[in-house]
C-alpha cells in the first residue's frame, strides 16, 4: 500500500506517517514505524515517496515534515 495516492495526497498510511513526524518532531523511520504500527519497509518506502512530493524532507539521516505535509493533514 502506497503512502501517496496518484492524486499526491498522502493514504491512510501516510497519514499516519506525517502525523508521527509531526507529532515527534525529527525522528527515524524506526521511530515512525514503532509509534504508527506500520511496518518499518513500508515506513522507509513511503518516506522516499514524500520526500519526492515535498511533503517530508530529510535532515542528517533523520526526517521532518514539511509545511506541505503539515497543510495536508491539518
């Protein structure tokens, strides 16, 4: 199940994703994956996705939400 649909707004899953980065800040594809429950493969998947979209950027080795994927979950 992908994090973005062809539409390029974030899936249930993605959803869940950004809401884990924004609720916990800068963090590791570990961490999102321990607090939503996704698999970890799936996770790491799915931030390529939304770092292609614009919606997740990539700070050192960790990930952050950006303003766009602030804007689609709000």
């Amino acid at each position: 199940m992908p994090c973005i649909n062809p539409e390029g707004k974030p899936t249930e899953t993605g959803k869940k994703v950004l809401q884990a980065l924004r609720d916990n800040g800068l963090c590791s594809a570990e961490k999102v994956a321990e607090t939503t429950g996704v698999a970890l493969f799936r996770v790491r998947s799915g931030l390529r996705d939304m770092i292609e979209a614009e919606l997740v950027e990539m700070v050192e080795d960790k990930y952050n939400i950006t303003e766009k994927g602030i804007k689609l979950i709000e």
